[in-house]
C-alpha cells in the first residue's frame, strides 16, 4: 500500500458486487456478525456469503475470531479502508430494493 493513498484495483475489488456491498454493509452498521447472521441479513445463501467473506479475508478487510467453535467476523481496523467504509455508510439507510 503505497502512502499517497489506496489503489483503485482495490476499491474496484472490495465494491465490484452487491454481495459484498451487502456484507460491509452490516458488518460497518453490526461490528461483529456470524455467518449464519450474515447470510440471512444480507439475504444471500450461505455459499455465497462465505465466497464473498474469504474473500475481503484475502484482501485483509476483514478479520475473522474465533470464540470457540463460534466463527464472528468484523471488519479490520488496522486496514486502511475500515474506516472509510464505516463513514461510508454511517448514513446509509436501507431501501425497499435490498
């Protein structure tokens, strides 16, 4: 990550389907979510979320902890995109199309 800002690949990446879209979503406005909680909020199958999750895990966005068998997700503060994302839809309401 160089320091004159975040790539745009990455930005492309994060943002490039609504699944994902979906899932920051909650994750920014919940904090921590399991995945059962999160497929059924985002309204996307288990297969999908999951997909979608390792996914921003690659990327570093998110981090997973594990409370014994229980698997919570969140987003990572320390990635520089965390709390870009939270402001992004810190205002961010719902509409009758999600």
């Amino acid at each position: 990550m160089s320091k004159t800002g975040i790539p745009l690949d990455l930005i492309e990446e994060v943002f490039s389907s609504r699944g994902r879209v979906r899932i920051l979503y909650l994750m920014a406005r919940k904090g921590s979510i399991n995945i059962t909680r999160l497929f059924k909020e985002a309204g996307l199958s288990y297969e999908t979320t999951w997909r979608h999750l390792r996914r921003l895990l690659d990327l570093g966005i998110v981090k997973e902890v594990r409370l014994g068998r229980l698997r919570i997700f969140q987003l990572n503060e320390e990635h520089p995109l965390a709390d870009k994302i939270v402001a992004l839809f810190s205002g961010v309401v719902r509409g009758a199309g999600s």
